[in-house]
C-alpha cells in the first residue's frame, strides 16, 4: 500500500511579487529549492497564512540568493506582495517506507527568504 507523506515544506516565506501576465506556476529562489529537495516542475501545495488560500501548481527556479517567491498566472490573484506562504511537496512511499521517512523542512529568515 502507498500513502502520501510530506516531502518537503519550505515554512513562512514572504511573497516578493505576482505577476498575472506570466503563464503561471511558482517561482522560488532555486536555492530555497534545494534546501527543500524541491525540483523544477514539481508540484507543490501553496498555503497563503494571511487570507486561507490553498492552492496548487509547479515550480520553476529563480535567482539563487534572491529570496524570490512570485505567484505566476492566475495564482497571482491568490497572494498580495507580503503575504507568508507555507510551500508544500509530497510523495508517494510505501508504508513501511513512509514510516520512516524525513521530510526536507527549511525555515527561511522571514524578512528576506534566505536561508539563515
């Protein structure tokens, strides 16, 4: 049997922009990503802690050390520069596995989404 378990969880980071014009997804600082084990493409579930939201899309890389988290696309009318998110990827494993298992947590620093 297969469960879902965390996989990685990047926790409380602040939107740096939303652009409606993109063609959508989720930018993040790539080193954000690899601190988190998260690819490019890779769904992930994005928790918006100042209005509820939930949602989900893809990732795509940004400027390592920039601290850049932008919602693209129609996402971007979910977040207001500012808001702190909570990015969430989970995977499959089975049950003997999931047990075990460690999720990839990061916690930024809040004021600027860089890895303390």
């Amino acid at each position: 049997m297969l469960v879902q378990v965390v996989k990685s969880k990047i926790h409380r980071v602040k939107v740096t922009g939303a652009d409606l014009n993109y063609i959508g997804s989720i930018t993040i600082d790539e080193d954000l990503m690899d601190a988190a084990n998260i690819i490019e493409g890779e769904r992930v579930q994005i928790v918006n802690n100042n209005n509820g939201e939930r949602l989900e899309t893809y990732t795509i890389p940004g400027p390592r050390g920039s601290g850049e988290i932008t919602l693209n696309g129609a996402a971007a009318r979910r977040v207001a520069k500012g808001d702190i998110l909570i990015l969430i990827a989970y995977c499959y494993l089975e049950l003997e596995a999931a047990k075990k298992f460690k999720p990839s947590l990061v916690f930024p620093n809040e004021k600027d989404n860089t890895l303390t």
